[in-house]
C-alpha cells in the first residue's frame, strides 16, 4: 500500500511536470527498499555514522532517476 501510494506521487509529478519520465514502480519500489533496509540497519547497529552517507547517495539517486534537470 505505501509502495502503491509513493507510485501514484511520483506519477502526480510526472504529470504535472516536476518530475522527468520514469518507472513510478520502480522508483517507488527502490524508496520503500530503502526504508525497510535502513531501519533493519538502524536497529542492528551501535552507530549512526551511515546514515549521511545513505541520504546523500539516495539524494543522488533521485537527481538521476527523478527530478527534472
């Protein structure tokens, strides 16, 4: 349900034009993979020192899948 309703925003940009022409599905699925991975990690580890660098690379992510350049 969360996947389907990150799909529907990112097809509501896509529409709108704020977002660049890609798989809703996909990028919706790779976001929720995401979250689930990082709070698995979150609750498994002692330390907190990845988390910027996740944010950031995710960040990237989304400038090359998603936004409109």
């Amino acid at each position: 349900m969360f996947e389907e309703y990150i799909a529907s925003l990112i097809q509501e940009g896509m529409n709108d034009g704020v977002f660049q022409s890609c798989n809703p599905s996909t990028v919706a699925a790779m976001t929720t993979l995401l979250a689930n991975g990082a709070l698995v990690r979150r609750t498994t580890r002692d330390n907190d020192d990845w988390i910027d660098d996740v944010r950031k690379e995710f960040q990237r992510y989304r400038e090359q899948c998603v936004y409109e350049n």
